[in-house]
C-alpha cells in the first residue's frame, strides 16, 4: 500500500509542485526559496548552512544550480548532492 502511495505521489509530481516535507528524494526545494526552515529538509544542510543559502539568495538571487557554489560550504561535492534535491522556478 505504501509502495503505491509514493508511485502515484512520484508520477504525478512536476517542477511545479510544492515541496513534500519530509519526502526524501522525492522533496524538492524552491531555488528562490528564502526559508530557511524548506532548506533544512535537503540531505547535508543544517540550521546554518540554511542561513547561509538564504543569505546568499536574497543578497544575489540564484538563476542555476551551480550559483549555490557561492555559498560558504558548499563546494563541488556538496552542489552535486543537492542539485537533484531543488528545483528552478521562474524565468
């Protein structure tokens, strides 16, 4: 039953799609997002790495995936490992 339950949440979720707390993989987080509290549920990123996302954010916005190397802690592995974990919305 609970197998099903994430088949149908995973085929039906879209870049549109809020994120899903407490999901896991399936969670994917807002680029824009200047909450630290979403940014806490990616895997490797505590309390003060989510300031620094978010610092990071709201003083440049990030266009791509690869503009949270900006941020202090976050270097090649890091970026790799987050990157399947957010989302890009906008222009």
């Amino acid at each position: 039953m609970a197998m099903a339950a994430m088949t149908e949440l995973y085929e039906g979720w879209n870049d549109q799609s809020p994120p899903a707390r407490g999901m896991g993989s399936l969670a994917r987080i807002d680029l824009a997002s200047v909450d630290p509290d979403e940014w806490r549920w990616a895997s490797g990123v505590g309390p003060v790495l989510a300031e620094r996302i978010v610092a990071c954010s709201v003083e440049r916005p990030f266009q791509s995936p690869e503009d949270l190397r900006r941020v202090y802690g976050i270097g090649p592995v890091a970026a790799r490992r987050l990157r399947p974990q957010i989302r890009l919305t906008g222009p």
